[in-house]
C-alpha cells in the first residue's frame, strides 16, 4: 500500500502544482490538511499555493489545519469523473452522507476555493482506498 500511497501523492502534487486555475488565484493559499480516508491517512502542506508535502504516513502528532474524514466509500465517490448526487462536494457530503469537516473551519472558509478546485482533482487522480 505505502507505493500505492506514494505513487497517489505524487500525481496529486504534480496535478496540484501545475492546475493553472491554482496557479492565478493562490498565491496566499498556504495551510494544511488531512484527508482521512477510513484506511489511508493524507497530510497535505500548502505553501503559497504549491504543495511542499504529502505525509502519507502521519503520527498521532502530526498537526494540519482541518480535516475531511469519510468512509473509503465517500472518498471513492468523490473521486468518480461524474461523482453522483450529494458526492459532488464536501458540504453535500457532510450534510447528507459521512463526511466530517474537522479542525479549524476559518482557515478552510478563507482557502475555500482553492481548496475546492484542490479537492476536484480527486477526479482525475482517484483516491489511495
């Protein structure tokens, strides 16, 4: 699993840092994040808009702004080309079906649509579960 994981990490980072919608708008977009994918754990590192790191092996003290937890389900819904109803973004997801947003909300509030456009690449990359 951890090659799968690392191998994910890498497309994700190299998607992340060359989307041109990022690139015009995220300049300030710096934070980090966990994606708790029931059977796999992402910290992501934002720095100016670019990742600076994937840990895809986190301890229990590893710190992150905010965190997404699902069901390997949910994630692998998210990550469907055309995702199906209440799948297509974090706030359906979290009022209808098992995601939990965790953590700071105002760091995600003020990253929103960077994170977003970040989150949707989960479409094209798919998920490590």
């Amino acid at each position: 699993m951890s090659s799968d994981l690392d191998n994910w990490a890498k497309k994700y980072k190299d998607l992340t840092n060359s989307d041109e919608t990022i690139g015009a708008m995220a300049k300030y977009y710096s934070c980090s994040f966990m994606f708790d994918m029931e059977k796999a754990k992402i910290i992501i590192d934002m720095h100016d808009g670019k990742v600076k790191n994937i840990n895809t092996n986190p301890g229990p003290l590893d710190a992150y702004d905010f965190a997404l937890r699902a069901s390997a389900n949910t994630w692998k819904e998210f990550s469907q080309p055309m995702p199906k109803p209440m799948y297509h973004g974090i706030w359906s997801a979290s009022f209808r079906k098992d995601l939990k947003i965790e953590g700071n909300h105002l760091i995600l509030m003020k990253n929103l649509r960077n994170f977003t456009v970040q989150f949707e690449l989960l479409r094209k990359t798919g998920v490590p579960v």
